[in-house]
C-alpha cells in the first residue's frame, strides 16, 4: 500500500473560530474570506474536521491583509477560548489549578493540532514552568501570527480558568522584533526578548498554583480518561518505518541528518536490533531516511514559499547545493521545476 502524502501538519477547524472573532473585533464581516478557504458553517461544525498547517498559514495572512492589521495574532488569543480546542481544551478547562491545564493542553496538543516537525511541551523546575511552542521557520508574513496567538492564547486561556489575569515572568520569541512589536504590551508587563533559541514563556509557582473554582474532580478524570483513550488510537502505528518517519521529523534540521544510533537510541533499541528488523520489513534506515526526506522537500516547496535555501536547512543537508542535487535524483526535476509545475496545475 502506497503510503500517505506526508503533510506539514493539521490542526482542528475550532481554531478557525478564534481568528474569525479578531476579523469581526475589527468590525470586518470574516464570512466571505472563510468561505474563500472552504470553511463554511457545515465545514466548521463537521467533528473532528482538520485544516492543514499551510492553508491556515494563508488564510491569516489573507486576515492580516484584510484588517491591515499585522498583529492579528495577538489579538487571535486575547480572544481565545479553551472549548475550541476540543476535547483537550474541555478536559483542561477543567483541571484543577494553571499547572495541569497547562500540562493537560500540551500533552494532549495531538487532539487539537499536529506538526510534524515538532510539537508544544511544559518543562517545571524549583522555580516555575516554561511553556513551549513549536512552530515552523524560518518566519515571515504567514507565520509570524500563529506563535502570537499561541502564546497570547495560553495567557488568556489560563486567566479564564482561575478568573484572574496570569501575568509571564517572561516571554521569548524565535523571530525578531518586527514593526507590530508595540502591540506586544498586550501581554503584560513582563520582558519579551526577541530573536530568541525557543518560543515559549515562563510562569512563577504562585501563577502555577492559581485554582480553577470550576473545577469538578469526578468530571476531570473522566475527561482525562477520555483524552487518552483518543491519544492511545491516535497515535497507534502499524510499522516500525511510520515510528521512524515521525522520529525524524523533529531530527532533521541545521545542515546535519540524524543516523541509525540516534534513532536507535530514541527507540530504546540496540543498533544492531533495529537494522535486522528494518530488514524484516524489507527495508533499511536510509532508504526511510531519504524518503522522508524527499516527502517533506516536496510538502515544502508545494505548500509554503520557503527559498530552496532555507528547505535544504529544514531538512538537514549541508548546502542548498546538495539539497538541489538530491531533489533532481528523486524527482527528475529541479526544486524549480516542481514548484513552477504545482503552481500551474493549481
């Protein structure tokens, strides 16, 4: 069976909602640019429905031209809410105090969002938590918005659920300052660093342990249960090849491919083990690593405007030279012939 096409990543139509209300807040009526990107009402109320990561990309771009506002973002997740998040945001609109929520919100980001090159985590020490984002890079126009409104997003969501503002210790940012950086006072007063290794911001202990008064000890578990079992058939795989595929995802980056002991060391295996039973299945570890490679090359330059330059960097080849050999011998074609070919059958 011929694998599925690999894609950047999806996440639930809920979030749709969110970026609607920031095109009304600006007095905008979102429905004719919804319906452009096929996200009519039934769409949007459709269970389980998906948007793919760079179609949501080009659709709030599409909003911050509409409303000409370029720290749309922002104001995406000072008017978030958890329920849109399904059933992960109903189960941490629930939890006790801000620490399980935000425990609950990343270690369930799978129900409600999927990259796959990398995903959300929480990191508690002595001192407080950081929360983590992961988002594509490099940034620019069309993405720069969706870690705005994720981590404007958290801060919201958490003070909904103690009913009390959460402030960040601090807040760090992957891309430079841009023009809009004067809209970030929005999120508090607390020191914003751009151009940072990570996106993501820290919470004392005391924000951590703000209570939830809605909070219903029976319900929580069950909808803990729930989140589980989803999680559990969600990401079932029937291969140790699809186990690999989404291991390397987050591995390749930076001019440097991953090798079999790396993979093996993730999959808690000998490196002999894992090659004889690649073997079993009638495979072998480069043959995965440069279809994977190839899948995600060809995602990239189909579905985003990255240079050839930057995809060669995503995917860990040491120069966009190497890069463009390697996608002629997959592809028979140039990194530019693909792209120029998918942009006309479009």
């Amino acid at each position: 069976m011929k694998p599925a096409p690999m894609r950047l990543g999806d996440l639930s139509v809920g979030i749709v909602h969110t970026l609607a209300d920031a095109v009304l807040s600006h007095g905008l009526d979102p429905q004719p640019l919804l319906l452009q990107y096929g996200l009519d009402p039934a769409r949007l109320s459709e269970p389980g429905a998906r948007l793919s990561i760079p179609r949501y990309m080009r659709l709030g771009y599409a909003a911050i031209q509409l409303t000409g506002d370029p720290g749309l973002g922002l104001r995406m997740g000072q008017l978030s809410r958890m329920n849109q998040l399904g059933l992960a945001g109903v189960t941490a609109a629930q939890a006790p105090n801000v620490r399980e929520a935000a425990r609950t919100m990343t270690r369930f980001e799978a129900l409600y969002g999927a990259n796959y090159r990398g995903q959300s985590s929480f990191h508690e020490d002595a001192g407080g938590a950081w929360l983590r984002f992961y988002s594509i890079s490099p940034y620019n126009a069309y993405n720069r918005f969706v870690v705005d409104s994720i981590l404007a997003g958290w801060l919201q969501q958490m003070a909904t659920l103690c009913q009390q503002p959460v402030v960040a210790e601090r807040i760090e940012i992957e891309f430079a300052a841009p023009d809009y950086s004067a809209s970030y006072s929005v999120l508090g007063d607390c020191p914003i660093q751009f151009g940072a290794e990570l996106n993501q911001l820290r919470l004392s202990q005391h924000s951590l342990a703000l209570r939830n008064p809605q909070h219903c000890p029976s319900t929580w578990h069950l909808l803990l249960q729930l989140c589980e079992r989803e999680l559990e058939q969600l990401t079932r795989t029937r291969s140790l090849r699809e186990r690999i595929t989404r291991l390397l995802g987050p591995m390749l980056n930076g001019g440097r491919e991953p090798d079999l002991e790396e993979v093996a060391a993730r999959l808690k295996l000998p490196t002999w083990t894992l090659r004889r039973k690649l073997a079993e299945e009638g495979t072998q570890f480069r043959a995965i690593l440069n279809d994977t490679r190839r899948d995600l090359a060809m995602t990239y330059i189909r579905d985003t405007e990255l240079a050839f330059g930057e995809i060669a960097y995503l995917l860990g080849f040491a120069s966009a030279e190497a890069f463009q050999r390697a996608f002629k011998r997959w592809n028979s074609q140039t990194p530019g012939e693909f792209r120029r070919s998918q942009r006309h059958s479009a």
